[in-house]
C-alpha cells in the first residue's frame, strides 16, 4: 500500500473529516491534502507519530 492510501485509511478510521483532522493534529489543511495526493510525501516520523496517538487517545472506530 502506498503511503498516501495509507494516510486516507488512517484517517478514515478515526471517522474525521480532513478539515477535523487537520485541525485534531494541528496539520495545515493544504499539508493533509498533499500527503494525501501524493504530491508531498508525509515524513515517516510524523505518519509514526500519527499513528501513535490514534492508538493512545483510542481514536479509531471500531469495525
């Protein structure tokens, strides 16, 4: 899978919106829409990150 489908599920797991998760993780917007598209790639550090605090604060929905 590659790193920006990767981000779309993780954020589609906790069930935000891009705006809610940008604004949840204090990412610009514009950053988020990027990563997603792949014209940026997403540090590999701030994907850990992410994912650590999506697990710690139970953030994603159950399935």
């Amino acid at each position: 899978m590659e790193t920006k489908d990767y981000i779309i599920e993780l954020r589609m797991s906790t069930g935000m919106t891009r705006k809610e998760f940008c604004e949840y993780f204090e990412i610009p917007y514009r950053t988020l829409q990027d990563w997603e598209l792949g014209n940026r790639k997403m540090p590999d550090y701030v994907l850990r990150l992410i994912e650590y605090k999506i697990g710690v604060e139970k953030l994603a929905k159950k399935k």
